[in-house]
C-alpha cells in the first residue's frame, strides 16, 4: 500500500502567487518522531555516562579503602614488631650490664675460657639501598630492616646469654671464712720441708665451718681423694672446674646443681693435712691456675 501523502497550499495574499508543499506522512511522522527524541536520547546518554562515572569512582573508593586498610594492616604490624624489638633492646642492655667486680673477674679467665663463651659473631648481610617509589616497597623495606634486626638482635640474644653463664661460672668468691695461709706456687713441703709447688690456696679456719661454691656448677664428685681426703670436685661448664679438699664432712651429692655461695661441704683435716683448714684450686681446662686471679673479696690477713 503506498503511503499517503498531502499537499499543503500556501497563498500568497499580497501577489496572489500559491505555493504547493507535498508532504510524506510517514516521513513527516518519523521526522517529527525523530526530532521529538533526540533530546530525550541526549539525556538518557548524559544519564548513562554520569552513571558509568559514578560507578567507576565507585569501584576506585572501594579498592582506595581496600588499599587503605592493608596499609593500616601493614602500619600496625610494624608498629607492633618495632614495639617488640624496643623491648628485647631494653632487656638485652639491662641484662648486658655485669656487676662491675664480677666482669674484672671474668676478664682474668684464661683466653681459651673466655673463646667458648663466645660463640662468634655471624655478620647479616646489609640491605642493600633502593629507591622508595611507593608506600608497598616503603613497607617491604620496613620489613626487611626489621628482619634484619631480629636476626642481629637473636646473635646479641645468644651472645649475652652465653656471658651471662660465663659470669655465672666464674669462681669469683673465697670458698671459706678464714685465714690465707697457704698460696698457689712454689713452697716447702710442710712434712718434709723440701721444695714443693702448691696447687691452689689454703685457708685456715675452725673444723666444721661451711665451704662455699664459688661459681654456679654441678658437682661431678664428692668422695674420698688420697692426699685430698674428703674432695668435692665441681664442674661450672666453659672448661672451669673446682676442687675442695680435706673436708670433714659433704653437704651435696654427685650430679647436684648448686649455685654460687651455696654450702656444699664444711672444713676439716681429712687426707694430708696439718691442720683444719680448706684446700682450694680452680683448673681451667684441665690446667691450674692461681686462684688469687680472679678472687673479687680480700683475703684475710695471716696473722689475724
């Protein structure tokens, strides 16, 4: 079916010219339909667009605070590692601080005493500088810095710890109270007078009266040792042992840990001895060596 079509006449009234406009009534419709829609389209673009923003600033918020809670994750993470190091530090420094007279004591032990208390020192590589561009490689430096003081701060952990049973197996104490009446080195033999060497201290004092561990240790034996008579022999660890000699009476047994000043016998006069008094020696690594080193208190006069 052909589409309709009208002519619109339009006169002219001043000159009487008539003018014939054909019109498409399908096209008419669809132009006027057109032209009623295109703001319509306009807007519903505009609409679309401002949405499809909206929905990307959306979804740019969201991973803003996504971002945003992983830094605040991240912060206190670290906070809480620096917090827990600041402590360790300050342990370890309250803890590296000796007893002035006890760290002399130390510092006269043998070399090859003081060597096994230090377990060497394993050097962390550095980390190397790089350039921080943004906040995830700011935290990863972070953490690698931290790591890195945690693996120093366990050698330092380690290294104080190992001085701390260093100080701890020191002799540092007199054995007894009493009276120095025999020292370490050459003598005459008090039986027969001729020239001797003597291997630790003699102190004289009544029978009965305590003898002290001098370090922290546990007592390897306690039994009757020839010439010794009633011996104690304890080992403090780091190759330090000592022995008590002519004791009258035990007050430990074998495989017994003591600490420093703890009673671990009394004075007497059994084995080869002239009097009540306590024989003293401190052997370092198997070999002697003169008490009076590393003796922190004075001794008493002779001729008290």
């Amino acid at each position: 079916m052909s589409a309709r079509r009208y002519t619109v006449v339009i006169a002219d009234r001043s000159n009487g010219v008539m003018r014939h406009l054909t019109l498409n009534l399908r096209a008419t419709v669809l132009g006027c339909a057109g032209v009623l829609a295109l703001p319509i389209l306009m807007g519903l673009g505009a609409k679309w667009s401002a949405q499809a923003e909206v929905d990307q600033l959306r979804a740019s918020n969201s991973m803003l605070q996504l971002e945003n809670g992983s830094y605040r994750a991240a912060t206190g993470e670290l906070t809480s590692q620096i917090q827990s190091l600041e402590t360790v530090i300050n342990d370890l420094g309250v803890r590296a601080q000796l007893d002035p007279v006890q760290a002399r004591a130390m510092q006269k032990l043998p070399a090859v005493v003081k060597a096994r208390a230090s377990g060497g020192a394993s050097a962390m590589a550095e980390i190397a500088a790089a350039a921080i561009s943004s906040p995830e490689n700011t935290f990863g430096v972070l953490r690698d810095l931290l790591h890195g003081l945690e693996s120093r701060l366990s050698y330092v952990r380690r290294d104080v710890e190992r001085r701390e049973a260093l100080a701890g197996a020191t002799p540092s104490i007199w054995p007894a109270h009493g009276w120095l009446t025999g020292t370490f080195g050459g003598r005459s033999d008090p039986f027969t007078g001729e020239p001797g060497f003597h291997q630790g201290l003699d102190i004289s004092t009544d029978r009965g009266q305590p003898v002290f561990a001098t370090a922290d240790g546990t007592i390897r034996s306690a039994a009757f040792t020839g010439e010794y008579g009633n011996l104690i022999v304890v080992d403090h660890g780091f190759g330090l042992m000592t022995r008590y000699g002519h004791l009258s009476a035990f007050a430990t047994k074998p495989g017994q840990v003591v600490k420093r000043g703890a009673v671990i016998g009394y004075v007497g006069a059994t084995g080869r001895a002239t009097g009540s008094h306590l024989h003293y020696e401190i052997l370092a690594n198997g070999q002697l060596i003169n008490p009076l080193r590393i003796l922190t208190q004075p001794a008493q006069p002779t001729d008290h």
